[in-house]
C-alpha cells in the first residue's frame, strides 16, 4: 500500500496524502482560524509544519508518519546561491516533523509544484503548463540569481520539461544599473492595494470592481508600465512589480496610494480596476501564446497565485491558440502540497494517476452534529435523514439564506457545496442581503452552481467544477439568475457533476421545484477568517451571520422567525 506525503511549509500551510490512490489533503488554517495561515514577516517565523492538517491526514488514512514511502515538499528560500542552500532549507524543514518524515524529506521547486497539481489531475497527456505568482524557488544558477516568477513546461506522462523562465526585469533610469526582479503577482497586488479600501480583499475585490469600469479611460497609462517583448519577454515599469506601495502612481492630477483609495469615486476606481485587469490579461496571455507555439500542445494547466484570476481564466485558452485550459483544482499556495505528492506518487513511485477530480472534497467531515445547542433564536429539527433535502430546498426556493455543512471538507480556496451558504439566485436583494451579512463591497457578485448537464442551456461558454473561471451567461436567462450575474454579464461558474455528493441532490430537488438547475453559492465563514471546519463553528457562524437556517449532516437549525416549509413533505419532528 504505496504512501506519499506531500506538505507546504510557508503562508496556505497544507498537508496533502496519497494512500493506496486515495487523496486526503487540508490545510491548516481551517484549524487556526489565520486566514492562509500567514505567520509574521521574517524568514524563520514563516517556516510552520502544517501540524493539525497533517495529523488529520494521517489518522483518516489510518497510517503512521513510519508508512510513508516517500515526503516531499516545495523549496521557497529566496537566496540566489546554488548548492548548499538546498540542504540547509530541507534540513530547516525537517526539523519541525516527526520522525520518520524529517529524514524522508525531498525538495521540489515551487512552480513544478504548482503546475503538478493542475497536470496530473488533468487526465491530459501532453500539455503546456503556466505558472505565474509573486515569486517561487531561488533559481541557484541554472537561470541566473533570482526567483521563479514566470515558469513554462512542456509535460508529458514520462518527463517534465522547464521551456521557459522569465523574471520580469527592469533597469531603473536614474537609480544606477542594478537589476529589479518584479512579477505579476506582484503588479497586480500592488495595483489592487490603491483601489481596494482597507478592510476588503485587494485582489477578489479587484477583479468584481473591473468589471465595472471602462479601460479606455487608463489604458495607455497602464499599457506604458508593462512592455512586451519577443519570446514571450515581459517588463514591468519599477517599482509597479515589486511590493512597494509607498511610491504614489501619478496618473492625471491624482496621486494613487493605499491610503488614497477610500477618497477616489467609484467610478474612478472601477476604470483604473478595468485597465489593469486588461494590461495583466494581456501580459499572462502573450506568454500563454509563446508557449503554445513551443509545445504545440492542445491544453494549457495553468496555475500559482495569479490563475485564481477567474475573469483571466474565462477566455485565456481561446485567446492564447489552446482548445482546452485546464486550471489546478487548488492554484494557490496550498495546492504545493498537493503537486509534490502527485509528483512523488506518479513520478517517483511510478504509480497511476489519480483519476479527474470533479470535486475537491478531501479534508474532514464536520464533527456529529448532536452534540450542540441551539444558539438563543433558533432550534434544532434533528435526524431528519432523507427528508433534509426536500426541506431544505423547500426553504431555498421561499427565498431564505442556508448554510450547508456536509460531507468532507473542500480544499482550496473556493467553497464547493460542502461549506457553503445558499440562497435562490433570482433576486437582486438577496445579493444586496448576503454582501451585507458577509460585510463585502456592494459591487461584489456570488458565484452559481449549476447541474453540469444544464451548462448549455445558460451559459455561452465553460464552467469549471472548481470555481475557477467566469463563463458568459446568455442574455435571455439573465434576469432569472441576477443575483450571479456580474454587471459585464458573467459570473463564476461551478459546474456540479454527477458524484458530487455535498451539492448534486440538494440542486436536483431545487430544480425539481424552481425550474432553476443552479443555486447561489459562497463559503460559510466570517469576514476575514476561512472557510469553516467543523459543525460547532458552523452553527457558531449561523447565528452571528444571521442566517435564516444550517443543515449540518442530517440536522436542521432553523431561526425562529422563519417556519417550517409549509410545502415540504410531513415528517415527524422531534425539536429541542
């Protein structure tokens, strides 16, 4: 019974299991309750085992730390020498696991990681992959000093081969010859941090605000900052890649700072906000468009931070020449953990791959939900077994707010039917509601989930099962879905198969009464914290929200103020 162990030790701290061809993965910020998991800005403080993520995968397999075969993990030391810094990081790292891991422990580079968890649950033999994030793995001197940036691959089943590796420089005019290494990931942080008042999430809010605005307004200003150049070479104006937002963006007679963002108008921001999505598209899909051209390859895997860029993923593949895009199921940090133990597990151990996941639902099931009390306002209907979904769904189309813990816990950033809030997705106010329970900007869309068999009949082009892509809705269905319609007439689609067992029977029933085959889809949590893990913080997180009922497992909390579905089947109903 083969066994690999794969772990990210720095910020999205995650721990991801393969046994015998089964997945087990989580992180381990839905056991701190940190958001990503980010510790204290210096080295040694951001070097952090994922401890409970790690405990957990190992006693649902039922193995020891003694019968892994084989621990791997991704390398993030920025030093530019070569050699030595290898061993001393793997041995820093070993150091905070048990025995045996520690001494089983193997580096791989940051974006090998990265593109091996999108390629090895693809199903694709031969793809290009794309990584691009604020920075990866020291580059020692097989490229030159610096650090993973821009990363292309040719991969195929028996090899992976690194084509491409840029790191966008630029030589400051009037500060001397050094050389700046800038990224993406960076440029487009940087931007989003003098648009997006403090308190909301800069990137997420950044992409929902673009959609808003015009780029024609700022378009040649932004286009000045990044040149494009042959084979696929990529400048970005200093310091606009780096992580300085001390320096004010002059742009007109306004003065662009993170302290500025809350005086600009709405208008003002939702234009630079459009002009920057469009300048990073651009960039990400002129070397999207190179390496289709070295590979000649049919799909493109695309992952690191800067593919959680759904409005980018919607089109990039038709944009960039590729008939397929296939984004990693967990393109951020977290996933490392994931891509080194698929690379362990296919390329190491020469095992099969894993099948095509169309659900990401590898991490803890809530704990029983019979153990709780009801917070002050609502009650209890417990052991409603088969009845929970016709109930529920019986709420959802009377127009009330649900949360929905049920199954194994999702891994990723996205929630996907397991921890989830739902609503009917017909009515604007209930996008207003929910933006105000969850305490977002207003502008903020919510994302559909819909029977994969009904894709076609609403939407003109891809979901993903993942979350991972906006797809265009049709105009005439349109107004029957307006609370998941962004204002360019998209939204982010999840598409919802077959075997996915936390959403597909809740979505059948809905459908059954609605004629709508797709809910409202969100995470369950609180603002600013991550998706919640276990039935007590569920019910905790229901009441402050003021959600309108939770069905955790086979139990419904249900407020006070709203009444059992007049409509839903009679069932006897025992309440606390």
């Amino acid at each position: 019974m083969p066994a690999v162990l794969g772990l990210n030790f720095h910020h999205d701290t995650s721990a991801a299991l393969i046994v015998d061809g089964h997945l087990y993965a989580a992180e381990e910020e839905r056991w701190s309750g940190i958001k990503h998991h980010r510790q204290p800005h210096n080295r040694k403080a951001t070097l952090t085992a994922p401890t409970h993520a790690l405990a957990w995968c190992l006693d649902a397999a039922g193995i020891g730390p003694e019968d892994i075969d084989a621990v791997w993990a991704p390398s993030m030391r920025p030093t530019p020498a070569a050699g030595w810094w290898l061993a001393e990081e793997r041995d820093e790292l070993a150091a905070l696991l048990p025995f045996p891991l520690g001494e089983r422990l193997r580096l791989i580079s940051h974006h090998t990681a990265h593109v091996m968890a999108g390629y090895l649950l693809s199903g694709i033999d031969h793809a290009a992959g794309l990584v691009i994030d604020a920075g990866g793995s020291s580059l020692g001197t097989d490229f030159g000093p610096g650090r993973e940036r821009i990363t292309g691959y040719d991969l195929r089943p028996e090899r992976i081969d690194r084509i491409h590796q840029a790191m966008p420089i630029v030589v400051p005019d009037a500060t001397g010859p050094r050389r700046v290494h800038s990224s993406l990931g960076h440029f487009y942080r940087n931007l989003a941090l003098r648009l997006i008042p403090p308190g909301d999430e800069p990137e997420g809010s950044m992409m929902a605000l673009a959609a808003l605005g015009d780029p024609n307004r700022y378009r040649d200003a932004l286009r000045a900052l990044i040149h494009l150049g042959a084979d696929a070479d990529v400048r970005i104006a200093h310091p606009w890649g780096s992580a300085d937002t001390e320096t004010p963006l002059i742009l007109g007679r306004r003065a662009w700072t993170p302290d500025s963002a809350e005086a600009a108008s709405l208008t003002d921001r939702a234009d630079l906000a459009a002009a920057v999505q469009e300048a990073f598209a651009q960039t990400v899909t002129h070397v999207a468009c190179h390496l289709q051209q070295l590979t000649n390859a049919n799909t493109l895997v695309f992952s690191g931070g800067c593919a959680l860029n759904s409005h980018l993923n919607g089109h990039l593949a038709t944009d960039a020449g590729f008939d397929n895009l296939f984004v990693a199921p967990a393109p951020h940090d977290a996933g490392t953990a994931l891509g080194a133990a698929l690379y362990a597990w296919h390329y190491q151990l020469g095992q099969p791959r894993l099948p095509v996941p169309t659900d990401a639902a590898w991490g803890p099931e809530p704990d029983p939900s019979s153990a709780f009390t009801p917070p002050a306002g609502y009650r209890a209907l417990p052991r409603l077994g088969d009845q929970l979904v016709p109930v529920v769904a019986a709420l959802l189309a009377d127009h009330h707010i649900v949360g929905w813990a049920q199954g194994p816990l999702e891994f990723g950033p996205r929630a996907l039917g397991h921890r989830s809030i739902l609503a009917h997705p017909d009515r604007w106010d209930t996008r207003d509601r929910l933006n105000a329970i969850k305490q977002r900007a207003s502008y903020r869309p919510f994302a559909p989930a819909i029977l994969t068999e009904h894709v076609s009949d609403w939407f003109m082009t891809p979901g993903d099962p993942f979350m991972n892509r906006v797809a265009q809705v049709r105009h005439c269905r349109a107004d029957r879905i307006a609370a998941v319609v962004h204002r360019d007439g998209t939204a982010r689609l999840q598409t919802v198969a077959n075997d996915h067992s936390g959403l597909r029977p809740l979505l059948e029933e809905f459908h059954r009464r609605t004629g709508l085959p797709l809910l409202l889809n969100t995470s369950l949590n609180r603002k600013g914290t991550p998706i919640l893990r276990t039935a007590e913080q569920a019910v905790q997180a229901t009441a402050e929200l003021g959600l309108d009922a939770l069905a955790v497992n086979d139990t419904l909390l249900l407020a006070d103020r709203v009444p059992f579905p007049g409509d839903a089947r009679r069932i006897a109903i025992t309440e606390r």
